[in-house]
C-alpha cells in the first residue's frame, strides 16, 4: 500500500524545512494513482530509513563479485542466478525468518497491476499555429482544425515512438486527445494527417487578378462590369444632375458679409 522514497528529485519537486509538507513531483503523483499505491517521502537526515535497502548492494558485491573476473554479462548473471537460491534459504537477521518463505508471503500480499502499464512520457505546452501544425522538437505535428483555434496551448505527451497531443480541458464527453503521431526522426519533418486539415480556408472563394487590362471608364457600357456600387450609382437620378460652379462673391452679398479680406482675385476662385 505505500512505497518509501528518498528525497529524489523525481519524486520531491524541492526540499522543505522539517515539518513542511513535501511538494512531489506531479508525474510521480500520476505514477502512484495508476498503481494505487501512497508515496511516503523519508524525513530529511534520515539516512537509516532505507539502509537495509542499500545493504543488498554491498551483499551482492561481497557475495558474487568480490575476487572474481568474468568474461562476458552472460556469464555474470549465471553466477548470480546460482547464488540466489543459497542467498533465499538462509535467515534474515532482522525478521529471523528464512528470506525465500518470507519473499513469498511478500508477494503473495502485493496488489494485481492494472491491465494497462503506465506511459511514462515528456509533458510540454505547445501553441497551435494557423496551419493547425503544433512545434515539438524541431518538427510539425498536425491537430484537426475543427477542435481547435489558432494560438490555443495543447499539451505535448512525448514517448521514444509516439507524440500524442492532449487539449488542456476535456470535451462534453470527457476526451482530451486530439492526435497522435509517429514520433519524428531528426528535425524539420511535418508529420500531417490530411483529415486535420478540414475546415481551414482552401483559398477557392478568394478574389483574383486576371491579368486582363482594364476597359476604360469612358469606354464603359453604363452598369456593365461596373461593380455593384457603380451600377447603383449609375441608376440613380444624382448622377445625372450637372453641379455647376459660383464665385465667392455670390456668397458674399447673398449674406451681407464677407467673411475673409483676402485679394479680390483670390476670392472669386471657385
């Protein structure tokens, strides 16, 4: 039911005065709630909370490898193999139990795994491009357009063969995948599945030059190839009304004033 760690950085995101409570590491929390199991942290300067632990290795190494050579990693762990069943016939000296009968009750009170193992994988946050492709170790990978926007952050899961992009909240039916990729081999690859790209722009409905010169406008057909606005403007009656043109003056002893005191000729300029 609980596991005993020391305060590794893969299990303790930093390390607290006595008495503090121990911030772990949100992946190994992850790890323990797959495997139902608690994480109980050693108290600082507590060297003998996993000495029996770290005992093993200096048993192995007095027991099997002190005073001998081997000439291959075969031949080692034969020589290991052949001294475990010497090793779990004797008595333990803390329990005084014989150290085989005790392994097995031990393994008889352990828990079933889970059908599935835990994934181990790099977890990074990542911004969605407009292309719906998302940066990752100096590659593209695609998500569907439709599930996404441009510049929303998704999280980056990363195995040794796999790139699996999550959403950072879950849909109405509590899924957070959105893609998974084979991972990319070197740098600069865009991994695409076309799918994603339904519902991004194609570019068919956007306007276009032709190339073909322009008619003239006095050539023009009156509302012909004219634009919506122009044949508007050409039907209504404004259009063809003459505005002509009056001097200043006019202004001036129509009002009784004049307003500026300028030169004459400047201001009979229409």
């Amino acid at each position: 039911m609980t596991i005993v760690y020391d305060r590794t950085k893969t299990v303790v995101r930093r390390h607290v005065a006595p008495g503090e409570a121990v911030p772990r590491h949100p992946e190994a929390v992850g790890f323990a709630g797959h495997y139902d199991f608690d994480i109980d942290v050693l108290a600082a300067y507590r060297p003998t909370g996993k000495g029996r632990v770290e005992r093993q290795v200096l048993i192995v190494r007095d027991h099997v490898l002190s005073g001998r050579s081997f000439s291959s990693v075969e031949e080692m762990d034969a020589a290991f193999a052949a001294w475990v069943p010497q090793r779990r016939a004797q008595i333990h000296k803390t329990h005084r139990e014989v150290i085989g009968e005790r392994a097995a009750r031990d393994h008889a009170a352990l828990k079933p795994l889970p059908p599935t193992p835990y994934l181990v994988a790099e977890r990074h946050l990542r911004p969605v491009g407009k292309d719906c492709l998302v940066a990752f170790g100096g590659n593209l990978y695609s998500v569907p357009a439709r599930r996404v926007r441009p510049r929303q952050l998704v999280e980056i899961r990363a195995t040794k063969s796999q790139i699996m992009v999550h959403s950072t909240a879950a849909d109405a039916s509590g899924e957070t995948l959105l893609a998974m990729h084979p991972r990319a081999v070197g740098r600069g690859v865009r991994v695409v599945e076309e799918t994603h790209w339904d519902g991004l722009p194609t570019g068919k409905g956007r306007r276009t030059t032709t190339g073909d010169v322009p008619q003239p406008r006095s050539e023009r057909p009156l509302g012909e190839e004219a634009g919506p606005l122009q044949a508007l403007l050409n039907r209504a009656a404004a259009t063809r009304v003459e505005v002509g043109r009056r001097p200043l003056s006019v202004y001036d002893e129509l009002t009784g004033t004049r307003p500026f005191t300028t030169h004459p000729s400047t201001r009979e300029t229409s």
